[in-house]
C-alpha cells in the first residue's frame, strides 16, 4: 500500500508542474494559432497577409459659435482693454450673432440674398453693440473688425512704448 500512496504522490505533482510549466511557456511565448505552433512560428500575433480596408479620416467638426468666439475673445480682451462687463456683453452678443451667421451659411442661399442676409445681421449686431458697450469701446470695436486683431494690438503696443519714451 504504502507504494501505491508514494506512487500516486508522484503523479500528482508530475502533473502539477506539467500544468504549471505549460501555462508559463504559453503566456512567455504568446497566443500561437489555430493551426497550431507551427503555422506562424508561433511566437506572439503576427500581421495579416490580408491587406485591410482603409477607413477614410473623418472630417473635423465644424466649430459651434460659442467655441468660435470663445477662441478669440482673449485677443479682443487684450486689443480692446476691456473689464469683465464689457466682455461679457461684447461675447453674448457676438455668439448670438456668429450662431446666425452659422445658421445663414447652411441655408446656402444665393450669393446676393446670402449678402442681404449677412448686412441684417451686421446692422442688427451694430445696434445691441452700440447698446451695451460704451462708445469709445464700440468705435475701438469697430477699428478692430477693419484692421484685424494682431494689427490692433501692434497699434497699442507701438503707442505704449512712445508714451513711455517721452
């Protein structure tokens, strides 16, 4: 009996570090194939030899009018000078007036009621413009649509550093 137990012992942990043995190599040496080990060497996933479709990039999203203006109401900020009420007033009304525009170029009208549609908007922008900011931040306001922000600001730089050379 007592070679029976010895016996048995030793087949049980035979196959203890059989099983242990074959899980290490299997994770060591990754997933092999359907095929078997031989098939693609058997080491890790290999490529495909089927070329794959290639997917078409998508196109960037169109931004809202509250990120357009978001992005560029630091630089107006800092060309205008402005103080938190005036900024907050001057971004309200340019995304109301931006989302119009927005909605106007979906509409794709003809070009000359797409021009009719846009000098609304502008003169209609103008007026709540002129409401809420005081006038010489509108006129300032003004100037910078024509000449651009990074001009305002070269403008306002240059006139800074002759005030403090005289």
């Amino acid at each position: 009996m007592k070679k029976v137990i010895k016996h048995s012992g030793l087949n049980v942990l035979t196959l203890l570090f059989a099983l242990f043995g074959t899980t290490a190599i299997y994770a060591q040496y990754g997933y092999g194939s359907q095929y078997g080990y031989g098939s693609r060497g058997g080491y890790g996933s290999q490529r495909s030899s089927i070329p794959q479709a290639q997917t078409p990039a998508e196109e960037p999203k169109p931004k809202t009018a509250e990120e357009l203006v978001d992005e560029q109401m630091p630089r107006i900020t800092e060309a205008l000078e402005l103080n938190e009420f005036e900024q907050a007033v001057l971004s309200s009304v340019l995304k109301k007036y931006v989302q119009e525009r927005i909605e106007a170029q979906i509409l794709k009208l003809p070009p000359e009621k797409m021009a009719e549609v846009y000098e609304n908007i502008t003169k209609r922008q103008d007026e709540e413009l002129k409401a809420g900011l005081p006038l010489e931040k509108y006129e300032a306001f003004v100037a910078l649509q024509k000449d651009g922000v990074s001009k305002t600001i070269k403008k306002k730089k240059k006139q800074k550093r002759k005030k403090s050379k005289n």
